[in-house]
C-alpha cells in the first residue's frame, strides 16, 4: 500500500491554477503592453498630424503664411524698414507675402516690406513710338528735357527725356522706342490700348501745352498735373487693373510700394472711377516727391495694346528681389542677369504688365559713366 501510494504521487499532475490565480498573474504584464502599445500609438499619430495637419488646414481654409504675419504686423509700428525686416526674419523666418502687405494697410505694408525693397524707385516707362523726333517736340513743349538719344544705322531709335537729371536716379523718366522705319513693326500704327490710361505732367509749360489734357504724337494721353510740389513734375503715370485689391497685394506688399490718398497727384479721378496710388518712399528730386503710378479699376476686359512696353524700378539687391517676387507667387519672366553691365531681373504683375528691376548701384555708375 505504501509502494502504490509513492507511485500516484509521483505520476501524478499538479493542480492547475484557478481563474483568478492567472488573471493575478498576468495582470501586471498586460498592463505593461498595453502601455507601450498606447505610447507608440499616440506617438504615431502625433507624427502623422504633424505632417498632415498644416497642408490640409491651410489648402481648405487658406491658413498660410499671411495670416501667421498679421497676427505679428501690430509689432512693425512705428519701426524702420530695417528694424522691421529684422523683426519679421525672428518672428516669421522669411521675407513677407503679398497679402500681409495688404492685411497691414499702406504704412503697414511698407514697414513689413523686406530691406531689399524698401529703396526701390521708379525709373523710367518705356513708349514705342514711330517718330521719336516728333515724340521729342511734344514733350519739350510740355518742359521736358532730352536726356539722353541714340540712333542705329538701320534707323531705330531710342531717346529718355523728362525733368532734372535722370543719372542720379532720383527722377522718372519717359524711354520713347522707335523700330527702323522700313521694318514691319515701323510700319505698323502704335496700338496704344486702354490698358495704359495717361500720364499727368506739371509745370508752366505742361499747364500751356496741356489745356487740361491731350494726346502725343501716338495717340497716349497726357494730362496736366494742377499743385505742382516738387521740382520733378511728373506726376503720376495710370494703368487700369482687373483687381485692386490683388495689384495692391503686388505693388505694396511685394515691390514696397506706399498706398497713399487717391487725389495725392494733383490729377482727379474720373467721375465713377475706381482708383488707388502708390509711390515709393524715395525719388523725386530735392525737396520733392517720387512719381506716383495710379492704378484704375477697368469695368471690363483689358486691351493692353502694344505701345506701353514695360516699367524699370531700381533695387539694391536683384538677386534678393527676384526671390522675393517668386515667393509671392508672382511671374518672374527673366532670372537676375548681367545685361550691359547691370544686374537685372524681369517680372510681371497680376494683369500682365512686364516690370524691370535693375541694380541702383550698377545703374548710377552706368548712367554716371555716360553723362562724362
């Protein structure tokens, strides 16, 4: 009997464990798991919304750059244009946007304009013409001065005339174009459009030649500027626009532009038009004021013609500039290139007209150079 009891205690299994038992027992190493396994998961989809987040938020509701800096454009006032493109660089890590221009109103939008654009000017409007010595007579009978002329064998032409001296950069000229008057494009009439409105000039000789307005030789309009306040008289050059509101975005929140009063040229607006001005902050000669461009709201579609070819502003740093346009989503037609000894770039604004930028330093020495 006692053999047998030895041999079922020894063949015999232990007892298993109760239910409870192994809840106790595996309790703390579920709870470990589970642990882990809820980390990594908030872990993953913190990484996923970080990536996901911002491009969805801001394709549906356009929550971009723009709105990160009006929320900080209430720290430019009262800054420099220096202190405030240093601000932007700590606050925001980039050169404005369009819009931010906009959102932050003419002052604002010139204060948050990057460094770069600050000491823009406006240089010179280029007209084609088809007689550049007729084109010469009108505005030397309206105070203009022959600036500078030149003539190719084949018997194209360009001249620059305007008021003081346009080497020193500080006061906007008229460049008239002339093709050969044998080629097909000298033959042609000007197609002067109405994309390109006028121009207003001051002056005695403006106010006698004007009467309050008339057209040159190839039909642009030419107004008379009344309040002349500067030495530079001239007063504003008028383009019509498809949106104010987007050429504003351009004008003042990308090239630095300032909006100012609308009858700030001495120039009034036609009765049910629609229309903003802008100047830069510097030009216009000695104790004066920058030329003015006026923008007009067109009722209709835009006929740009072919006779108004393009602006020229000045710019400390083309390469800068160029970057600045192309970032607002802007066209930038030619990249920064060295053409005739100056650094330039070609962009276009929202209702296609071309604009140059060209280096102000280049540009004074170039110009400095042909006047000896």
């Amino acid at each position: 009997l006692a053999q047998g009891q030895s041999c079922i205690r020894f063949f015999s299994l232990p007892v298993p464990p109760s239910f409870s038992q192994l809840r106790a027992m595996v309790a703390p190493r579920r709870s470990r798991l589970s642990l882990v396994l809820l980390v990594a998961l908030a872990f993953a989809i913190a990484v996923a919304l970080r990536a996901r987040v911002p491009t969805f938020v801001g394709a549906r509701f356009g929550c971009n750059k723009a709105l990160r800096e009006h929320s900080v454009v209430s720290r430019f006032a009262g800054r420099s244009a220096e202190e405030s493109s240093e601000l932007r660089q700590v606050l925001l890590g980039g050169p404005p946007s369009a819009e931010a221009g906009r959102l932050a109103g003419a002052e604002g939008g010139a204060a948050a304009s990057n460094a770069a654009m600050a000491s823009n000017r406006l240089l010179h409007a280029m007209l084609k013409v088809r007689d550049v010595n007729a084109s010469i007579d009108f505005y030397k009978r309206c105070g203009m001065d022959v600036l500078s002329f030149a003539q190719r064998p084949n018997g194209a032409a360009t001249a620059f005339v305007g008021f003081g001296s346009y080497s020193d950069a500080e006061h906007f000229a008229l460049e008239l174009s002339a093709a050969a008057p044998k080629s097909v494009t000298g033959q042609e009439p000007i197609a002067v459009g109405d994309g390109f409105r006028y121009i207003a000039l001051g002056g005695p000789s403006a106010e006698a030649a004007l009467k309050p307005q008339t057209q040159d030789p190839d039909g642009y309009c030419v107004r008379c500027q009344s309040g002349v306040r500067s030495q530079d008289f001239f007063a504003c050059l008028c383009l019509r626009v498809s949106n104010l509101d987007v050429s504003s975005d351009f004008y003042a929140g990308v090239l630095g532009m300032v909006e100012q009063e609308a009858d700030s040229v001495g120039v009034p607006c036609d009765d049910n038009e629609v229309c903003r001005v802008f100047r830069f902050a510097d030009g216009g000669g000695p104790g004066g004021r920058p030329a003015a461009l006026r923008l007009v709201l067109a009722d209709g579609p835009i006929e740009k013609g072919t006779g108004f070819d393009h602006l020229v502003l000045s710019t400390r740093d083309v390469e800068r500039a160029a970057g600045i346009v192309k970032a607002a989503g802007a066209e930038v037609t030619l990249p920064p290139t060295v053409m005739f000894g100056i650094n330039i770039t070609g962009v276009r604004d929202p209702d296609g007209y071309s604009i140059y930028l060209v280096e102000e330093e280049g540009f004074r020495k170039s110009r400095s150079s042909k006047a000896r």
